[in-house]
C-alpha cells in the first residue's frame, strides 16, 4: 500500500463522516488519525445519504468536500463516500485500517456503521474531542445562549508561540461563565506549526471574527495569503464581536475559532499565528 510519501510499506489510515459544519473537534479527530499512518484519506458522505440516515446538511457536499481538504492533516478526499464503512472500500483506496472518534455512529436501523471493519479486526478509535458538536452548535443558534462567551482576560490567553498578548481588563467583559474547553497551550501547540517568518518573508495581516468556519473563510485566507509569505490572523474577542453583531454572537468563542483557523491549511501555507485583538 503506498502512502503520501509514495512507499510501498507506507500506512494509509481512512476516516469517514459528514463533516457538516466543522469544527475543530473534527480536526482534532483527523489530527489523531494521521498520527497512526502514513497518508490520510478522508471519506465524505453525499447530501443523500446523509438526509437518509441523520436529516438533511447544513452544508451542501461541495462545500463539504472544499472545507475538509482545507484540513492541514488530511491528505486525500473521496468524494461520495459510502456511509457504512465496509473492507471493499478500505482495499479500493489502499487503506490499512479505519479510523473513527469513541462516539457510536449509526445509520437509520441503529446498526453500528463501522461493524463491518470493526469485525475484520481494521478499525482504530481516537479519543473525542470534548465540549464541542455540532449539535451543540445548532442548540446555540435556536436557543440563543451565550453561555459559550469566554471572559478570560487576553493577559492570559497563550499566542501560537506560548508569550501573552497584550493586557486586557477582563472586568469590563460582559460574560461571567467560560466553556468547558478552554484553548489550553497544548492544544494550540498541538494544532500550530511553530513556525515564525523568515527573514525577508512579506507578512500580511488580516483579522476578522472567523465563527462558524466555513469555505466562505478558507477562500478568503486563500486570497490573502497570495499577497505575501506568512500571514498572520488576529481573532477579535468575544465582546467585541458581539458589540458589533449583538445576540449571542459569536456562536462559537475565541478558544473555539482560534482552533479551527490553526486547523486551516491555505495553498500549502499553514495560518501560523494568531493573535486575540480588540
């Protein structure tokens, strides 16, 4: 079997799933999964088989297919993969074993989609990533809580490279209750690339609330990353964002779409810095 690297005793890992309005709980899965290969390859599911089994997507195949190739750990995309996992579609696209997080995926029946590989002894499980869903997104949006919003003061909040940014009176933040996942300095390593400009590198620097990942953002990364060679995105704080939107914007808090941009891959150029701005 030949993986990213083109050798014959390369590991191929598969993983499968909708990936409907991701997050960085997906990435965080995928980080996992190419950690036990080689070569990723990411199996995503049509519009059809997932209104069959789950409901209708939010998000249309074509945009699910675009955002998961944006994923910086994933090396190859099927298209049009079968919901149910089975070993023709493993040797059809080389693959040793699947991959899936610890949470039970079913179809309609209620049968175990990974039972096929689980029985021929080719699946693997990766720990899931805790205190985010995407339900858990869509139950934000209807019932409009803002439970989500961090107060954490940006005196504490750790940058790419482990040094706090600026001092930011938390007192004057709105918001008394944090997630129950914080973006911990591991995490952020574990998604970041360490790596800082060159010298003579053109930096460009755009910013923006980035909530809610979706293609319309990596289309926008990718456009702005062709202005130079390092770019660097700020994300605004929780309270700026909704002091502009108001509601209970922004939908996702700032540990949770720092995550996903660090998780964004643009024209080979990984988004290495982030920094929390207001």
């Amino acid at each position: 079997m030949y993986g990213s690297s083109g050798k014959a005793d390369d590991v191929r890992v598969w993983a499968d799933g909708c990936y409907d309005m991701v997050h960085f709980g997906h990435a965080n899965s995928l980080r996992q999964a190419k950690k036990l290969g080689d070569c990723l390859v990411v199996g995503v599911h049509t519009d059809d088989d997932i209104a069959n089994h789950k409901g209708p997507p939010v998000y249309t195949e074509q945009e699910r297919y675009r955002i998961v190739r944006a994923i910086k750990w994933v090396d190859e995309v099927v298209e049009g993969a079968p919901y149910v996992t089975t070993t023709g579609t493993l040797d059809k696209h080389n693959c040793n074993f699947s991959v899936h997080g610890e949470d039970i995926t079913t179809t309609a029946e209620g049968i175990d989609t990974y039972h096929l590989v689980k029985a021929a002894g080719r699946y693997r499980e990766v720990a899931r990533t805790q205190g985010i869903s995407t339900t858990d997104l869509v139950g934000r949006m209807l019932l409009m809580t803002r439970q989500h919003h961090t107060y954490v003061g940006i005196e504490s909040y750790p940058t790419t490279f482990g040094s706090p940014v600026t001092q930011f009176n938390q007192n004057s933040l709105p918001y008394t209750r944090v997630t129950n996942l914080l973006a911990t300095s591991q995490r952020i390593t574990q998604f970041s690339d360490g790596k800082e400009p060159k010298s003579g590198d053109k930096v460009v620097y755009t910013s923006g609330a980035f909530d809610l990942f979706h293609v319309g953002h990596v289309d926008f990364l990718e456009k702005a990353s062709r202005h130079g060679d390092f770019l660097i995105v700020g994300l605004l704080l929780d309270s700026v964002v909704n002091r502009y939107k108001g509601g209970n914007y922004p939908i996702m808090n700032l540990h949770e779409r720092v995550l996903n941009v660090l998780a964004c891959r643009v024209r080979r150029t990984f988004v290495q810095e982030l920094y929390a701005s207001h």
